[in-house]
C-alpha cells in the first residue's frame, strides 16, 4: 500500500534531482558525492496562517523544480523512496 504524504502549513514535500552528469565524465565516489540540492514539487501544505486568522497560500505548486540549501529540510522515506519536507522559506529559486 503506497502512503499519501500531504504536508502541513507552509511545507513542501519533494523529490531529490539528480545533478547532471559533467562533461568531462569524472566520476566520483558515492562517499565525496553531495546529495543534489535540486528537487521536484510533490505536493504543498495549504498554507501559513497569520496572527489575524489570515490564510497565505504557498507560491509553489506540484511540478515545479526547485533549488533548496543544503541543510534544507528533514528526510522520509517510503517505498524505497526517498522524500524532503521542507519549510517554504527553505526553497531559494524556481527553475525554469
């Protein structure tokens, strides 16, 4: 049974990219690798609420690519895969 992950408030769920492979074909051992700091929208929270009761949606969306900082996020896995809940203020740009 594959679980269904909706995060809460201002929170994301998303998968890790891999980070392209370079040019020049130098390949690194899975020890020096980083983990890629780019990822895919999976799912979003409704949104943070304010003070006043206000409702503020978050700006992404499922789908969307994402660059996010290093310490960003805390992992889960489920089904052999491997997922970060982050904080919307984690994410530093949208890739087009």
């Amino acid at each position: 049974m594959k679980k269904k992950i909706k995060p809460l408030g201002n929170r994301i769920l998303v998968e890790r990219i891999e980070a392209e492979v370079s040019k020049g074909g130098i390949l690194l051992p899975e020890s020096a690798k980083e983990k890629p700091r780019q990822g895919k929208v999976i799912s979003v929270g409704p949104g943070r609420v304010d003070e006043k009761g206000k409702n503020h949606p978050v700006e992404l969306k499922a789908g969307d690519e994402i660059l996010f900082s290093s310490y960003a996020g805390s992992e889960y896995k489920s089904g052999g895969e491997e997922f970060l809940i982050m904080s919307e203020e984690d994410v530093l740009a949208i890739v087009n």
